[in-house]
C-alpha cells in the first residue's frame, strides 16, 4: 500500500474512533411475578401499569414505581381485583370513576403518594362503592380534603391518614364512610377536634391519635370505642362525659403526655388497659377537679351530699402503667376496686413508701414493678398479692426486708434488688456459732432473709454492697437464677451455696474482687452458666466431681494457667469459655493448652486470648502457640537445669581435689621438719 492510501486508513481510523458510541438502551423491566391469581409488579420503575397482564387476576401489587397518573386505559379492564397496591409511587392525577369499574376492590393503598394535588381540585377517589379498606398516608393532606375522598365510601371499615399534616378534624370529615371501624390519624398536626366529628361513626371502635399535637380533651362519650391511643400529645386533662352508660373503652393509651392527674374515666367503664407513663402526675388524689367537677376514687371517700360526684372505678383493669411520672405516693385506696389487675407498673417515680394491709388486695397481680424509685421501706399484707408472680425492686433504697413478706407469696418466682443496700442474714441457729468463731453475724434487724421461699427461681442482688454470704444463705429456696455481681469485698463461705446443689442453674459473680473462691461449685449438680469475670483469682478450687457446667467466664482475673484436674473436670461438660485479659503462661499446662486449642470447647474470645512465652518476652496469642514449641522450650529448661547441676558438681570436685592437694603438701613439709 502507498503511503497515501496508508495516510487516508489512520484519518478514517481517527474519525471512526472520535465519533461518539451510540447511547446504551435502558435495561428492560424484569416481567412481573404471577402466582395463581396474584400480580406482583414492585419495584420495576414502571411509568405505568403493565397492559400485557393476564385477565382476571384478584391482586395487583404495583408498589415503589414511578407511576404519575391513572387512567382507564390500563386499569379499568381489571375487573376482578380484590386487591390494589399503589403504595410509594407519584401519583397526583386519578382520572375520576377509574375505581367504579372494579365493583369486586376490597382492599386500595394509596399510601406515600402526592394526592395532596388532587384534593386541591376537589376530584373525588370514588366512588368507592366495594372498598373496606383504604390507606391515604403519607401524601401531604392538609385539614378539610378527606371529605372530598370519602364522600361515597359506604362500605369503608379501616382508613389509614397518618403522616398527613391535618390540623383540625372538621365534623364533616368522615361523612359518607358511616361504616367506619377503625380511623388511624397517627402523627399529623391535629390540635382540634370539633364537636360530632366522630358521632355518625356508630361502629367505631378503634381510633389511634397518638403522636399530634391535642391540648385536651372534654366530655369524651365514644361509647362504642373500645382501642384509644392518645400517646405523645399535648394532654393536660382527659374528661369523660358524666354518664350512666357503658362504657365500651378496653385500652386507653395516654403516655407521654402532661396530665397532672389521673384520667376521669366513663362511671361505668370496662376498662381494661391503661397507660399513663410519662406523664406529670405526682399524686393520686381521692379526691380532685376537671373544670370545676368533683369526681372521686371508688371507695375512697365518700364525698359531701351538696357536691357532685364522679366515681372512678377499676373493675374490670388488668394492666395499669404509671411508670416515669413524680408519684410521692400510692394510697391504698386506689387499688381498692382493682381486682382484676394482673401488672402494676408503677417504676421510675420519687415513691419513699410502699404498703399494702389490707388482706386480699390486688389478689391476681402477676407482676409489680416498683424499681427505680426512692422506697426505704416495702411493707405487704401476708395475705394480699397471693399471685405474684415477678416483683421488681432495683434502684431504690431498701436496707431491710422482712423476710415473712417473700415467704407467703406461694407464686413469686422473680425478685429483682440489685442497687438497693441488702445484707443477706445468716440461717437460723448460723448466728451464734459465727459469733463464737469471731465472724461479724448479722443481725434480724439488719438484714433479710431469703430462706424458706417456695416458688423462688431468679434472684438478683448485684450492686448491694454485700459484705458476706453467710452459710445456707439460700436454704429451702430454689433458685435457679442467682446474681451476686458488683458487690466489691463480698466474702463467700465454703457453705454458702448450700441447699442450692440440684436447682441453680446460673450462677453470676462478677465484678466482687475475690481473690479466692472457697466454694466448691461442681457440688451445684444441675450448675450450667457461671460468670467469674473482672474478679483477682489466681486460681480455681479443686473439683470434687465431675463439673455440669457448660458456659464459664473467666474474663479479666489473675489466672496463669487452670489446674490439671480442673480441666479434666471442666472439659467433659463445658462447651463456651472466656479466658482473656489473664496474665496466661503459654506452656504451664499442656492439658490447659489443649483445652484452648483443640478440644470441643468453643473458645469465644480466643482472638484477645494472650499468653506469656518467655520471660522478659511481650505476649502473644494463644493460637500460636504450639504444644512442641512448649516441648521444646520444657526440653531445654531440662537441659540448662542438668547443665548447671554438671557445674555444681564439676565444681564441687574440683574444690576437693584441691582441698586434698593442700592437704597433702601441708602433711609433706611437716614430714621434712621433723626430719
């Protein structure tokens, strides 16, 4: 080729590769999922609906597209769906009567869309002549445009307007949806309510308006309503109507607002659940005023014949939440009609006392959460609270328990009373003989008992300041859970876990600086978790027998190595240990070594897991380390010892011969003189 026709080749080259690459066609779609019936087209940035899509289908799952506006022209020969899920598009237009065509359409989500735009123009939804279900949140309604898709709703049962930006509900708001069931107004704006707004809605029975922004609320007379949740407002009173009829409220949800007192409740009211926590109260007053209106707290005392009165009965109450306010106290009284309550939870107030002596008061409470209050003394009928169940008194300030309290709950089985300021008493008859040893016995006086408590499994008493675990500490008691962590100088005794040896079955003694442990815990037959961490243990006590126990936390203790006959004892049953932060010797035990490194048991922090070598060495891991180099390094320990005892002996010959070499010139110049 000439080296003109070699010329015209490279500029055609160039031109070609200078020309820009056409642009890359946009993936398909995957096709949507058809299963039976039951359409599901989600997640595929669809503009529109499909037109490819099977007759006859029941369910249609359009979610998370770009759709902007529905028409006829995809949709309406749909005639069968039961089922339309139109969730986290961008639709703004519905061309009106588009859902008139789906006489079969139960179910319609509409939710996290833009139909704000929409109800601007008053363009109805409906009519929505089948529709029992509809869900409008998240598309920025503002106060007044819920009647305009609403109007023709006949058979609307559960409506979903939360996360709009409604300010007001309007007493027209709901008409034409008169079969409504449940409404849920979950965070919008909502600071007024105008009279009626709710009053054609005869069935409705659950209605959330939790999270808004609603001052109070004045002559409540929802009788049918039966779930309230008014949580997170702004409530500074709560006011039924003065009426003799029932009441059909089972749940009232009024967290985590302002009340200063407890709610007026309907007289005849079958209120079962109640939540008041977080709010402002800091007294249960007998008596009180809404608006000028005396009301009072069944039975508590009887008010003047010239003053009206609104009594506020529990009957029916199982679960009473008051939790997080500024109680000083609890009268009795207000437990005096409570006698279906089954959780009383009454935690993290300012409370210094609690009583109860009146026999057969709160009679089917499961649970009483009384912790993190202020109680120096906790006080019980033995014949109240006969079903308890779980009893919570951490976080307060209980030196003394009288231990005959514990002892007549026949059903207690969970006591918490970590960071209170309990010692623990010695068994009967166990006081003298500390006495005459020289041990400081405590006295009835200053101590609790937990002996002779006969459903008790779970005990907690971290964070105590205990100073001793006497001996048959627990006796006849049996406990399955007992914690004794954080209780920095506490002195165990070797008997102090006895009458524990077939029921404990964790074991928690961490975080008490003990630099030995007396105790011999493979005597606790059925022992399965024991924590031991953050201690000062140089080593562990003998086992006796064969150990049961399958978790052990050795974690951050003074531990070189574990004995040869506790890891015989050990291996057989533990499967977890933790052993790091310990100042391990790598080669002070083979059987230990092997223990870490290859038997069955799972080493969980075997990565923190280090170990010393040499002597003036730093550490390195445990994984390292292998059983010859342990071999090895014994190996020539042994042969350094026989070298120098070679020395010594080498020495100690040399030092004789030349002793006798001495001795035989002194006996050869003596010779010469006589001579």
């Amino acid at each position: 080729m000439s080296r003109r026709g070699l010329l015209l080749l490279f500029l055609c080259c160039g031109l070609t590769a200078s020309r820009p690459s056409p642009p890359l066609a946009p993936p398909l779609a995957p096709p949507c999922a058809v299963v039976q019936m039951e359409v599901s087209c989600s997640d595929r940035a669809l503009h529109s609906a499909p037109s490819d899509l099977p007759r006859g289908i029941r369910s249609l799952d359009l979610s998370r597209n770009r759709l902007q506006n529905l028409s006829q022209e995809t949709l309406s020969f749909h005639t069968d769906l039961h089922l339309l899920n139109l969730h986290g598009n961008k639709i703004h237009f519905i061309q009106p009567g588009l859902f008139a065509h789906m006489p079969r359409l139960q179910v319609l989500d509409l939710s996290r869309n833009h139909l704000s735009a929409l109800a601007e123009h008053r363009t109805p939804l409906g009519p929505l002549g089948t529709v029992q279900s509809l869900d409008l949140s998240g598309n920025g309604l503002f106060t007044g445009m819920t009647d305009v898709f609403l109007h023709d709703s006949p058979q609307l049962v559960n409506l979903s307007l939360s996360g709009n930006s409604i300010t007001k509900i309007s007493g027209d708001a709901f008409r034409g949806a008169a079969s409504l069931q449940k409404v849920d107004l979950h965070n919008n704006v909502v600071m007024e309510i105008e009279a009626g707004a709710f009053d054609s809605l005869f069935h409705l029975s659950d209605l959330d308006l939790s999270k808004n922004s609603i001052n109070c609320i004045t002559d409540f007379d929802l009788r049918s309503l039966r779930t309230l949740n008014l949580s997170q407002n702004s409530l500074e009173m709560f006011q039924s109507s003065p009426s003799d009829q029932v009441s059909e409220l089972l749940s009232l949800d009024l967290s985590q607002n302002n009340l200063p007192l407890l709610p007026l409740l309907p007289r005849n009211n079958r209120l079962e659940r109640l939540d008041v926590s977080r709010n402002q109260i800091q007294s249960v007053n007998v008596t009180g005023s809404y608006g000028g209106q005396m009301f009072f707290f069944c039975t508590c005392l009887a008010p003047p014949p010239s003053v009206t009165k609104h009594h506020t009965c529990f009957h029916h109450l199982r679960f009473l939440d008051m939790s997080y306010n500024n109680f000083q106290s609890l009268p009795e009284c207000l437990f005096h009609t409570m006698l279906s309550l089954e959780v009383l939870n009454v935690s993290n107030n300012c409370i210094a006392s609690f009583s109860i002596s009146r026999d057969l008061l709160l009679p089917k409470v499961l649970v009483l959460d009384l912790s993190e209050n202020s109680l120096q003394t906790f006080q019980i009928s033995p014949g109240s609270l006969q079903s308890l169940q779980e009893l919570y008194l951490s976080g307060n300030s209980l030196a003394v328990l009288d231990s005959r309290s514990f002892q007549s709950l026949a059903n207690l089985r969970l006591l918490h009373l970590q960071r209170n300021d309990i010692q623990v008493c010695p068994h009967a008859g166990e006081s003298s003989e500390s006495s005459e040893s020289g041990e400081s016995g405590e006295t009835s006086s200053s101590c609790t008992a937990f002996q002779s408590i006969p459903s008790l499994e779970f005990l907690d008493l971290s964070e105590n300041n205990l100073l001793r675990l006497p001996p048959d500490a627990f006796q006849n008691t049996p406990l399955k859970h007992l914690d004794l962590s954080t209780n920095p100088g506490l002195v165990l005794h070797r008997d102090s876990f006895s009458g524990l040896e077939n029921s404990l079955v964790h074991l928690f003694l961490k975080e008490n600086n003990l630099t030995e442990l007396n105790s011999d815990l493979s005597a606790l037959t059925r022992l399965k978790y024991v924590d031991l961490s953050t201690n000062q243990l140089t080593t562990l006590p003998p086992w006796s027998r064969q150990s049961s126990i399958e978790s052990l936390n050795l974690q951050n203790n003074n531990l070189v190595t574990l004995e040869q006959s506790t890891v015989l004892a050990l291996e057989r049953s533990l499967k977890t240990l933790y052993v790091g932060a310990n100042p391990l010797r790598c080669c002070s035990n083979l059987a230990f070594l092997h223990l870490l490194q290859r038997s069955a048991v799972v080493v969980a922090d075997i990565e923190a897991v280090t170990c010393l070598y040499l002597e003036d060495s730093p550490p390195v891991s445990i994984e390292k380390v292998t059983q010859e180099m342990c071999e090895d390094l014994h190996n020539g320990s042994v042969n350094v010892v026989m070298a120098v005892m070679a020395a010594l002996v080498l020495a100690v010959a040399l030092a004789l011969i030349v002793k006798c070499c001495q001795a035989r010139r002194r006996r050869r110049r003596m010779r010469s003189y006589r001579a």
